[in-house]
C-alpha cells in the first residue's frame, strides 16, 4: 500500500447523500456495492481533474477540454436520439425513444 501525502477525502454532506442514494428502499441500510460505485466515480472525477488542470496548465486548454469529453461524455438529450434514430432510418428505436419522451410529460 502506498502512503499519500494528499488523500482525495469526499466531504461529508456527500457521503451522507451516497449513503441515501444507496438506499434501495427507505429504511434499509445502504447497498455496499451502490455506494462503492458512488465513491469510485467521485475519486476517478477528483483525479481526472487534477490531471486536467495539470494537462491545461503545461499544455492546451482544449486538449484538456477533448480528453474530459472523451472520458466524461454527456448522453445526448433524447430529442437528439430521437432525432438520430430517424434519420438513421431506424422506426423501431424512434418509436421507443418516443413513447420515453411521452412518458417524461
């Protein structure tokens, strides 16, 4: 095991919101696994950062830019889904991304 001199420590409000997130029901205890998860996405996003701002400072600010887009992509809205299994040609995806988008209403 390795010593650090600068643990990436997540503050406590957030833990407790893991913790409820965790939850699969109201009153029981917290799923482990879910709340491992929960903690590994928060420390890789800590670190992928402070790599980015070493990237941003030595280098590009768009390189830094590009590789958080590459490792962090946003999901596009459904309407863009929607939009893209249309022009795709693809009736049955475009029907079921519909009645998602009628579900949300």
């Amino acid at each position: 095991m390795t010593t650090n001199n600068h643990p990436i420590t997540p503050p406590p409000e957030l833990v407790e919101d893991w913790i409820e997130l965790a939850k699969p029901l109201p009153q029981r205890p917290p799923n482990p696994g879910e709340f491992a998860t929960l903690a590994a996405c928060w420390g890789a996003d800590q670190e992928l950062e402070a790599c980015l701002v070493e990237v941003s400072f030595f280098g590009s600010r768009v390189l830094a830019d590009k590789i958080r887009n590459t490792r962090r992509p946003t999901l596009p809205s459904l309407k863009d889904r929607i939009a893209a299994a249309i022009t795709d040609g693809d009736e049955r995806k475009a029907l079921k991304l519909l009645e998602e988008l009628d579900d949300s209403l």
